[in-house]
C-alpha cells in the first residue's frame, strides 16, 4: 500500500469512469500500454484485481467498486485543496475546468475566452462542451469548476446565477418568408425538426408547442444539421437567438419571431456550493453576462 500514487489514482479514476483502457488513456493524455502498466501497479501494490478484463472492455471487480468510492473521495478533498489556493487569490488563476451545453458553446465561447484571457491572463481555461446530465454529473463529481446551462438545474448542492434570457426565433425555408407566423397551436401540426433527446433546448421547443414528443424521423445532433435541413425543404424548427447569425448565413431560410410571449430561455452559471472558488466564480459570472451582451449588440448592430 506505501507504493500507491496520485497518478496511479488519477488513472484507476478514468479508466473506471470510460471502462475502456484506448479511451482513458487519451482523457490522461498518456499512452495505452503506459496506462496499462500503471494499473497493473497498482493492483501489484494492492495484491488483489480492481478490473475484470474483456476484449474491449473492463468492468470494476466487486473491491473495485469499493476502491472507487474511497479514490473518488481522496481526489475531490485534493482537488479542493487546490481550489483552496486559488480562491485565496485577488483574482483567478491556474486551472479553470469550465463546462458548456452544445447551443451555447460555439456562439458564447469566441467572445467569452477572449474577455476571460483578457482580465486574467493567468488563466488555463479547459472547456468542456456536452449535455446537462453530463456536465451536472461532472460538476457534482468535481471535474468541472463550473457550468453554463439552461436554467434551473434544480439541484440542491448547487448555486445558480441567472444571467440573461433569450428568446427562440422560427426557422422556415425560405420559400415562407413573408408568411403569417404560425402560433404554438398551429405549430404543432408542422413538420417541426428538433435535437436528439438528451438536449434541453429539445425540451424547450415541445414545452412551448405543449407536445410531447414528435413524429418527424429526424433527430439532430446539432443546430446547424436542423437549419440545414430546414433549408432543404424538410421542415421548420427553432432556434435560440445568439445562434442566428451563425447558423443562417449558409442556408436559404427566412427567420421569424413568434408573437408576445414568445418562447424563451434563461441561461446562466452553476457550481458546487461548498467550492471555495465560488467568490472568483461570481465574479466570472459577471464575465459570462457582459460577454452575452457584447455578442447581442453585435448581431443587432
């Protein structure tokens, strides 16, 4: 037991989380047979096997499950001691794991790193861009320092800052611009393109058409992939205003907004509430808020 190391703990961590030696090893940024070797270390040092071999796969061995409770557990108390030290700085600096949802990311995130680079040039951003559940998981799991979501998450070891809403346009092809825009009613028995399940903004659209699902044999993973498709003649769908500019400039369709109370979102922050960064935290979120604003000035100019 006196030969285990963090790094040897670190590796057990991911491998038990992607259950595959190629994917875990690139999330450690190591090698497979490195890897490998240190795992085989570490069940040397503890004389008994935490993983059950198959071909492509592992699984814990019942001690291994045990054992990940108790890795899990040292690694966050390492983790927030290294949060410790940098909340006890004026300003953040070093290491900061950032997550961000899927219609977020690519329209946010140009704007945001620059303000961020550009108050603390200190800064290692790490994004990480991927469903809710994920990055809630992640976040309660401290492997994320924070998140930006589609409020509310409504979890209870979390904080959450709202920062500012948007509204959802209509996308149609552009054959209908000009047309009389439909409302949520007649909507509904449109051909209307939605993201895969899994994704919020999914939920949100079939809230407002107050639907439960649809039948339309298209479930992108993407809003590009949806405007694209509306574009071709497929359907319509909806999109969140920061995406616009973006995602219409190379596809023939017409944008619509929808009549008072149109259909919206609010977006903002997340973290643990025991974070020791949460004061720089808050002051990110900050950040996050005049970033938006910035890009809506920019697309209304």
């Amino acid at each position: 037991m006196t030969n285990l190391t963090l790094r040897q703990l670190r590796y057990f961590e991911a491998l038990a989380h992607h259950g595959h030696f190629g994917r875990a090893a690139e999330a450690c940024a190591i090698s497979q047979p490195a890897l490998s070797m240190q795992i085989k270390e570490l069940e040397g040092s503890l004389g008994i096997m935490l993983f059950e071999r198959r071909a492509r796969q592992v699984w814990l061995t019942g001690f291994g499950e045990e054992f990940a409770l108790r890795v899990g557990d040292i690694l966050r108390s390492i983790d927030e001691l290294d949060e410790l030290t940098r909340a006890s700085r004026d300003t953040l600096q070093g290491r900061l794991r950032i997550g961000v949802i899927p219609t977020i990311a690519p329209y946010l995130l140009p704007t945001l790193i620059g303000n961020l680079n550009q108050m603390n040039a200190g800064l290692d951003l790490h994004v990480r861009e991927t469903l809710t559940p994920t990055l809630i998981q992640e976040l309660a799991e401290g492997r994320l320092d924070t998140a930006i979501v589609a409020l509310p998450v409504s979890e209870m070891s979390f904080s959450e800052v709202a920062l500012f809403s948007e509204n959802f346009v209509l996308i149609r092809p552009g054959a209908d611009e000009g047309k009389p825009v439909p409302d949520r009613e007649n909507l509904r028995d449109m051909r209307l393109l939605l993201l895969e399940e899994g994704h919020c903004f999914r939920d949100q659209a079939l809230s407002f058409c107050n639907i439960q699902s649809v039948q339309q044999g298209l479930d992108a993973s993407s809003l590009s992939t949806l405007v694209q498709m509306v574009g071709a003649g497929i359907g319509v769908t909806l999109l969140p205003e920061m995406a616009i500019a973006v995602e219409t400039g190379s596809a023939c369709v017409s944008v619509s907004r929808f009549a008072s109370p149109q259909p919206s979102r609010t977006i903002g922050m997340i973290w643990r509430k025991t974070s020791p960064l949460a004061q720089q935290l808050l002051q990110i979120s900050e950040v996050v808020r005049q970033s938006a604003v910035t890009l809506r000035e920019q697309h209304n100019a």
